[in-house]
C-alpha cells in the first residue's frame, strides 16, 4: 500500500495493518503524517476502553458504537476479537485507525485511536499482556463486553488491568436466573480490583424512579411499610433486572430473612416483623428494552400500585387512589448507557448491595 493511502486509510477510519510489536510507533507515524497532510486533528484519551468481542457481527457493533462514543468520550479503544479466522499463519494480527468527530468548537477533529487485535485459538494467551502493553498510562481503563457472557475466562484473564468492568445482564449468553450466579461471580472475583457496572442496572434507572414516585405526596410511603405482595413479570432478557428490583426494595424498605415459598418465589420479613412475598414471572411476549412487563405492589388492605407495559414502548402507572396515566417507556441507547457506566453513575454501590440480596434470594 502507497504510504499516501495508507494515510488516508488511517484517518477515514479504515484499518491500517500494522505489525505487532510495531503498534505505536506506527500509530505516531500515522497521526504525525495525518497531521503533515493537512488534517486538522486533536488526539484526545479519557479512557482506555478493552472491548472484548465475539464474533464479525459482534466487532461491527463495537465499531459504531466507538463512532457515537468517541465526541463525548474519546478513547484509546482496544477491540480484542477472540478467536476469529485471521488467515495467514500469525497467531495475531493487528490494525489501527482513527475515530473521528468534529469538535463542540468546530474547526479541529477530535480524535479517538482504535486498535483490533484479532487472535486465533493459540494466540488468545498472549491478549492479557498484549493488551496491557497498550494502555494509556495514567489513564483508567475499562474492560467492556455487550453481553454477560457464559463463561468469564476472558473477563478475569483482564481483571488486573482494569479500573471498571462493564457487562448488561440485559443481555444473557444463557437466559433465566442461572446467569445472574454469573454475575454474582464476576462481582466477588472483581470487587478488590475493580468496579462492575451492569447496564441491565442502568436501562432499568427510570423504571424504578418511576415506582419510587408512587409512594411521594399525597400517597406517602405508608404502603411499603405495609406491602404484602410484590410481582414482578419478565420477558426472557428481563430475569435478572426483576431478581435486582426484589433486591433494590428490599434494601431500601430493610426487608431480610428470606425464605424460598416456590421455584421463583420468596417471602422475605419486614421490620414489624411481618412477611412480604415476592413473585418472579415469566411471560413470553417481549417487553420494553429493560425486560419487565410488570412491577407491582400490593398491600393486605387492597390498595395496589403497578406499572406495566402496554407495548415494548408505551407504559401504564396506575395506582388506588391516583389517575391512570400512559406515557412513553423510558428507552436508553447503547451510547447513553455507556456513558453512564463511564461517568459517576457507573459506580453506584446501590447496585452492589441489590445485587448480594438477589444472590440471597437464588440461595434460599
């Protein structure tokens, strides 16, 4: 390839191969002759951001995603595709490109730098150390995948090296309550080295501020202090998000002692010493994108207050004593949810908490 196009590859954001142990002095050469030819261009890293993909499909969503990402937060993004059919007869083979988007001040580009490693079977050891090799230094690092995997090899071979690590249990490699085991296992093996941020936790934000808002003036918070029934129903994806709704409201609410009633239902002590019940249900029509269909709570004395899905996009908050309303349901992009896991709401130690009282519920 003419060093000329090959410039022009680069700065498009089409992958320039380059040699393996030659990474960064040919990504210096790169943006320095990317700026001799006139390219107006602001290298700019908040974050290393390791992205572990799966497969073509899997590595082109990362790649728009990286394109959104990029102007609000600008990165050294590693995509580490493990294993893929590389061809040839290296057992890693590496590409570099630039990620660009006009400035907020217009004028210059602000630039990301993205480098994919591809690995075949035998190369896949030789990621971690490659992988940390290549860190900004002084810059934190997150490991990120668009999915909770089936198994975490791959996620704990990089927990070292990393400042947070980013899954969606919204998105399960094996569906049901057995992946949230898995995500109770990435926590306890991360949590003396890193922070883990589910973006279920997060596309199901709105969901429960919309429910806290029940219980504010005039209804107050007299019926959860009598709450006798709480059901949660769920699309296949939704499995874990209700399991940490139950553990969301029992922290805030102090309910404990749980006690397994069925295959997904418990009861659990409130602190007059009586019992609230939990209900986890399955339905098979797809929910809104945080896979709830239904939160309701119920109290002896009938009063009940749910919201629920008309359609993957419209929801109904209705309540004893309050006007039914419908209003959209509240949708996240990818891009919106990784910026948050970025940012200071990643890091939100409600989760962890929700999260080990979900874990006491599956071992009831």
């Amino acid at each position: 390839m003419r060093p000329s196009t090959r410039v022009e590859r680069f700065a498009s954001g089409d992958g320039v191969q380059v040699e393996l142990g030659a990474i960064e002095r040919d990504l210096a050469s790169l943006w320095r002759a990317a700026s001799e030819r006139g390219h107006a261009v602001t290298r700019a890293c908040l974050w290393n951001l390791v992205w572990l993909v799966e497969d073509e499909v899997d590595l082109e969503n990362a790649r728009a995603l990286v394109d959104a990402l990029v102007g609000t937060v600008p990165a050294r993004v590693l995509l580490v595709s493990r294993p893929l059919s590389i061809g040839g007869d290296a057992e890693l083979q590496a590409w570099v490109s630039a990620r660009c988007q006009p400035a907020a001040a217009g004028g210059k580009l602000l630039c990301s730098e993205e480098i994919t490693i591809a690995a075949d079977a035998t190369g896949r050891a030789r990621l971690p150390p490659l992988v940390r090799a290549l860190l900004v230094p002084d810059v934190p690092a997150a490991l990120l995948t668009r999915r909770l995997p089936a198994s975490l090899d791959d996620l704990i071979a990089h927990l070292g090296d990393v400042d947070r690590v980013v899954v969606d249990s919204g998105r399960p490699a094996s569906p049901g309550l057995d992946a949230a085991m898995q995500l109770g296992e990435l926590h306890r093996r991360a949590r003396a080295r890193a922070d883990l941020v589910d973006l279920g936790w997060l596309r199901a934000g709105p969901f429960r501020a919309l429910f806290a808002s029940f219980f504010d003036p005039p209804i107050g918070p007299s019926p959860l202090r009598r709450a006798a029934r709480v059901l949660v129903e769920h699309d296949e994806k939704g499995a874990i998000a209700g399991l940490l709704l139950f553990g969301w409201l029992a922290i805030r609410l102090h309910w404990s002692s749980p006690r397994r009633t069925g295959r997904s239902a418990w009861a659990l002590r409130r602190p007059d010493g009586e019992h609230v019940e939990l209900v986890l249900e399955p339905r098979p029509s797809d929910a809104g994108s945080d896979g709830i269909h239904l939160l309701a709570l119920e109290t002896l004395e009938g009063e009940r207050f749910a919201i629920r899905d008309v359609d993957p996009h419209t929801i109904e908050w209705a309540g004893t004593g309050l006007e039914p309303r419908r209003m959209p349901s509240p949708e996240w992009t990818d891009e919106a949810l990784l910026v948050e896991a970025l940012g200071a709401r990643g890091l939100d130690r409600t989760f962890e908490l929700a999260l080990r009282l979900a874990l006491d519920l599956l071992d009831a």
